[in-house]
C-alpha cells in the first residue's frame, strides 16, 4: 500500500502543477484586461496597523476594508496556496486508505476561499496599492481539489459552484463575517448530495441536488466577527447582515413513533461553519439532512481546528464500530495542508485504532523533555500520554539520518471540549520521504505534563 501511495503523491503533485499553471495562465490572462479598481473608503486606518488593534485582532493585521460594498478581509484570508506538497499529499492519501478500510465514506469539503468569491474588483477596492491574486488562487485552491479527490475521497467543488451563478455567488458568503451564508452551506450540501450519488450509487439512494426554498418571513440575522472589530477599533457598528432561511424539511417524514429515520446515516464532523455559535447557526447540517433524505449526527466543534471533531470521532471508537455510513469532514480553507502536522495526529489516531502490535513503553520524567533514540528502527508511530485533559500541546523534534532535523507539532486547541477529547495524543511518523528518523526529542508546552510515552512499530 505503502508503494501505491508514494505513486499517488507524486502523480498527484505532478498534476497539481501542471493543473494549477494552466488555469492560471487561463485566469491570469483574463484579469490582466481587466482596468485597476480605485481604493474605496476603508471603514478606519486603524484596521491596517497591527498597533492600532486590540491584541485579540492584531494578529490578523492588517484588515481590508471597503464602506461602500461592505467587504472586509483579514490577512489570514489572503492566501494563495493551497495545492499539497507530495508528503501531505501522501498523509491525506494514508487517512483516505484508513476510511475505505472500514468501508466508510470520506467526503472532504472546503468552502472556497472568501476572498476567490468576492472577486478580484473587491479585493482591489479594498486593498487599494496593495495587491492579491485572485486568479493565482483559484487556479491553485482548484488543484488542491483534484489532488484531494484522487486519493478516493468525495470532494465536492464548491469553488466551481460558488463562481458558476452570479446570484449565488454574491450571497454566498457574509460581507462582514467570515463564514457562509445559509444559502452558501444548503447549495454546498446540495452539490456533495449530488457527487455522492453519483461516485457512490446506492449508499444514499435518495441523496440528490436540490434548490432551496425560501421560507417566508423567517430570516438570520449575523452581527459578524469582523463587524466585532469595526466596534472595537474603529468605533463604528455597521449594523447586522439579514440573510433569508430556507426550507430545509426532508423530503422523507419521520413516523410519529421514530425518533430516526431508517437507513444509513452522515456523521458531520466539521468546524465553526458547521458549528457557529455552538448551534449549527447556518444550517448545514439540516441541509445535508434535506440533500441526502438521511440522518446527519452534527459533532462539529467551533474553534476545534482542523481535526478537532474528526479526531475525536476516530478516538471515540465510532469509526470501527461504523456509527455512520458516511463522515463529511469539513474544514476551513483558511487551514493548509501543507502544516502537515494535523495530517499526522489524525492519521496517527487511526493507525492506533486499527493497530494489532503492541505499543513499546518510554520512560518520561513528568514536565520535562524527553530525549528518545531510535536505535531499534524508526517507529511507525507515538502515543503521548498526558495527565490532565486542558492541556494537550506537545512538540517533537526529530532528527533524520541524513543530519537534518524536522518539527510535528501534537495538539488539541482548547475549544474542544472535555468530553471530546481522550488522554492519548497520537503522531504518524511514517514518510518521510527518503529520511529515516534516528532520534527525537519530545517537549510538552507551557502547563502540559506527560504521564506515558509509547512507541508502535513502523
């Protein structure tokens, strides 16, 4: 399997380039006809200085704005890569293997980048000399689709879809928030319904596409997270965001005495845009309900990071037990594959899951670092062992035979909550490419103490 997945990596990174030059040089052309959009009137100067910010927002410094359209946009949005290097192309290809191995669907799904729909003369307005590339970053959010979609996963293309309909594209995301809209995550839903029906023909039998109905006089109301900042630094509310809601009643009614409806069943597994609010503000769990005539379990965790709820599902011993017949893993655009550490906690959780050999004991000082040689052979993985739930944030250093040296970061962010999250924190430490691991050097941060330390065989 292992030889199969390097194949996939590398036919997948060349595929990417060459997919992400092409579209680009397409779009790229396009935009150069396009006349420069003047600067609009930002909401406040201070939302550029990282000085002029409370500390809570300056990390995301500096911040776009435009009175006149209403759009704002943080730096963390203004990414322009997103296609996969071939080592985390390889760890995803490993996590998709893991699923298919329990006969479980994997949909992976990815709003689009925000500042992709807003579209290059908003960005522009917004930005004023300051320039970001539109173009470059749909060409490669696009590759990292297909690399995503090889490795057998359903991966819908919301960028495709968001971009293909004007209306829907202007009323896709909120203009003052960072997430989508009601209308955004029910056509997201519909188009997973509709892929899933075709690359899995029967899992769902009536999982299909279907056009959201508005609901009269029902409508939500988004106050915004980046309106939060125009409040505090700006002195400026600029009021809230009225969206309608949408009729989201399954096609199949429940019988008065049924609590669930027979068939298969979704486990959502996602973040903030599947769990905003801590009550899934946007409906999209209703909406995969209504798209897939089945039972959607929401496990999302807002602020849970990329893995947060996905980890905890595998921990809690539901995927071997097969709870669901499908997982949709949602996450942000805004986290990169490339940080190929979340890729290595959660393909080291299902390695640990499926493991049939016995895991090796480390000798641990609590509080302190942990020198481990590797002398008997590279390790397929780690299992870290802390003693309190709050505090689960370790580093390990790891030192390759070939003198060089690498970092995986091993953590759970605070939003997840207790009774989430389980005392192990595993680690993959399988490709590395041509490097093997000699030695490595585990150190807990600020206020986390480790209780055990194992090691599983490669």
């Amino acid at each position: 399997m292992k030889t199969a997945l390097k194949h996939i990596a590398k036919h997948t990174a060349k595929h990417a380039s060459q997919y992400c030059a092409k579209l680009a040089s397409v779009i790229g052309a396009a935009a150069l006809l396009a006349a420069p959009h003047a600067q609009a009137a930002p909401y406040c100067s201070a939302l550029l200085e990282a000085e002029s910010l409370p500390k809570r927002y300056a990390k995301v410094a500096p911040i776009y704005s435009d009175q006149q359209s209403g759009w704002m946009f943080t730096r963390d949005q203004l990414k322009d890569r997103y296609d996969m290097k071939r080592s985390a192309a390889t760890l995803v290809g490993e996590i998709a293997q893991a699923f298919a191995a329990r006969d479980v669907a994997l949909a992976i799904l990815i709003a689009p980048p925000r500042p992709v729909v807003a579209g290059q003369a908003q960005l522009d307005a917004a930005m004023g000399t300051e320039r970001y590339d539109v173009a470059a970053a749909q060409a490669s959010f696009a590759a990292l689709l297909a690399q995503l979609a090889e490795t057998g996963a359903i991966v819908p293309d919301l960028q495709g879809l968001a971009l293909g309909d004007p209306a829907l594209r202007d009323r896709f995301y909120f203009r003052r928030d960072t997430h989508w809209t009601p209308l955004g995550a029910a056509a997201s839903a519909s188009r997973l319904a509709a892929l899933t029906a075709t690359q899995r023909p029967g899992l769902f039998p009536a999982a299909a596409s279907f056009v959201p109905a508005a609901k009269a006089d029902e409508s939500y109301r988004e106050k915004g997270s980046l309106a939060e900042i125009l409040r505090k630094a700006c002195d400026q509310d600029p009021g809230v965001e009225e969206v309608q809601l949408y009729d989201l009643t399954r096609p199949t009614a429940l019988d008065l005495l049924d609590d669930t409806q027979a068939g298969p069943s979704i486990a959502l597994l996602g973040s903030s845009f599947s769990n905003r609010n801590k009550s899934d503000d946007y409906r999209f769990g209703d909406a995969l309900a209504r798209a897939f005539d089945a039972d959607v379990e929401n496990l999302s965790v807002s602020g849970g990071g990329p893995i947060g709820a996905i980890e905890a599902y595998v921990l809690s011993g539901a995927l071997e037990r097969r709870d669901h017949a499908m997982v949709v893993w949602e996450l942000p655009y805004t986290e990169s594959f490339n940080s190929t550490s979340f890729l290595r906690q959660l393909l080291g959780a299902l390695q640990a899951a499926g493991a049939s050999q016995r895991a090796v004991p480390v000798a641990v000082t609590p509080g302190k670092s942990v020198d481990i040689p590797l002398s008997g052979g590279a390790p397929g993985g780690i299992e870290i062992v802390t003693q309190g739930l709050k505090h689960q944030d370790m580093r390990l250093e790891l030192r390759f035979d070939d003198g060089s040296t690498g970092k995986v970061s091993l953590r759970r962010r605070r939003a997840v909550p207790v009774e989430m999250r389980s005392h192990s924190v595993f680690g993959s430490l399988d490709h590395f490419g041509s490097k093997t691991p000699v030695a490595l050097t585990l150190t807990p941060a600020k206020d986390a103490e480790i209780a055990e330390i194992r090691l599983f065989p490669g």
